[in-house]
C-alpha cells in the first residue's frame, strides 16, 4: 500500500473516532472517550511518520 493511500485511511480514522470521542465524553464515559483519545493520539503519531517518509 503506498504512503498516498495510507494518509487517508489516517485521515478517516482520526475523523470516525473524532466522532466517537466526542459522542463518548457528551455521554459522560469517560473511560470510552479516554480510549478513543489514544487512538487519535496514535493514530496521528502514524500520519506524522507515513507523511515525513519514516517507516
């Protein structure tokens, strides 16, 4: 898969648990909206290295 393809699955997965962040800390589950936060986190940390050339 090339680095093209990967910035957008990126991309579309911090936009779908942007969503799912935000309707888990509106509901008050902490715990959910936490975990969703990691994965933004991680998931950023993974465009960051794809767009800049790291492996």
């Amino acid at each position: 898969m090339n680095g093209r393809r990967l910035r957008v699955f990126y991309v579309v997965g911090m936009a779908l648990c942007s969503i799912a962040f935000i309707s888990a800390a509106m509901s008050g589950d902490i715990l959910f909206a936490g975990t969703f936060g990691i994965v933004i986190v991680y998931l950023g940390a993974r465009y960051w290295m794809v767009a800049t050339g790291r492996p």
